[in-house]
C-alpha cells in the first residue's frame, strides 16, 4: 500500500494553498487557501474493511513561552509535541483516493461541522480547536482538515506526517467529538498495514 499525492512530495515543501497560515511581511503571518491536498492510494491488503487518515505536525513547541513573540525565536531545543491536522475515520474500504479541496476550501472561523465529510469518511476535531480556545472570534471546535500554521519566529522546519491505516474493522466506535489520540487507541490491534508521506512547512523567513 503506498499513498500518493500530486501536492505533498515526501519531504518536500507543502504548498502555501495548503497551508492554515503563510508569511506576512507586514504582520509575519496571514491567513492562506487552507485547502486539503488530493490524496491517492492503491494495493490495500486483503481483509482491510476501512481506511483512517491522520495528518499530525510532531515538531510544535511544548510551551508557548516564545511562540509568535516579537524579538524572540523558538529554541530548537526545546521539546517538541504532537499537532493534529487532519483526523478522518472509517473511510469506506473501497475508496481510493481523496480529491484536492473536498475537506476544507478555506479557513471556516470556529471550525467546520463534524460528523459525514465530503472527501469520504467521518470527521474528528484537530488541534486547532485547542489552539483557538480562549479566541472569542475563532473558538469552536475544528473539524477535519485545517492546514500548516507553525509559529512565524520558530527555529526548526516543521514536518507533517499524513499516515494512512488500513483496518480489519468497517467502524472505529467513534462518533460526535473525538480526536487524534482516541482514534489511534481506537485502531490498536486493527491495523492491517500503514502508509505515510511527509511533507515540510515553514513561515520564518529566515529559513525559507
């Protein structure tokens, strides 16, 4: 099983359409296209009766202290933790692909629905609906696919795993509001096989 996409080159820089935010030279950051990039698939293992897919960022900083500060930058040293993207379960087994902008064509202020996406599959919520909290205009609970958005003074490139599960089960039990950890604990014992490309994104300038 490999998966494939004409966007995401395995590591290679993803493209600003794809991406949540881009460099502002005015404001360091602006919003981008945040659309979901087309992905393909083939040679799935005998006994797979659903797919899952998760997009997760693993460089984010583990405290904010720095993170977007003016005069400041994001030690590379410092420890890193996990940032979900992306989180669609119970992918029909027959599917094969999903095309360019059927999960999120734009950035919708306090997330997307959950529940059926367009792109095949079921939504769960991504980091962004921790990130945005405390935001009185962009708090809610984020949906599906929101893309790149790494600290605009960060030190290190960032890297985005978009993994592909094939399961010996139609359904992974979960429903309303779940998210990345849940799913990955919903799946263990189910995976049949796995596939993954890893793209790369940055908004320092300074390493672009």
């Amino acid at each position: 099983m490999k998966l494939i996409s004409n966007q995401i080159k395995d590591n290679q820089p993803i493209p600003v359409t794809n991406a949540f935010g881009k460099h502002d030279k005015h404001s360091h950051v602006a919003l981008s296209d945040n659309r979901n990039p087309d992905l393909s698939w083939d040679k799935a293992p005998e006994g797979t009766y659903s797919f899952v897919l998760i997009c997760h960022d693993p460089d984010v900083p583990s405290r904010p202290d720095d993170v977007n500060q003016e005069g400041r930058e994001v030690p590379a040293d410092l420890p890193r933790v996990d940032f979900y993207h992306w989180v669609l379960v119970d992918i029909p087994a027959g599917q094969r692909q999903i095309a360019a902008g059927a999960d999120a064509d734009g950035i919708a202020a306090k997330g997307k629905p959950g529940g059926p996406s367009p792109a095949g599959g079921i939504r769960g919520i991504n980091s962004y609906t921790d990130w945005f909290a405390d935001d009185t205009d962009m708090g809610g609970d984020y949906y599906g696919y929101d893309g790149p958005c790494p600290p605009w003074n960060d030190s290190i490139v960032h890297h985005y795993q978009f993994t592909l599960y094939a399961l010996d089960i139609e359904s992974c039990g979960l429903s309303g509001r779940f998210d990345g950890p849940e799913v990955l604990a919903a799946i263990e014992g189910h995976v049949l096989a796995s596939t993954s490309i890893t793209g790369t994104y940055v908004i320092n300038p300074r390493l672009a």
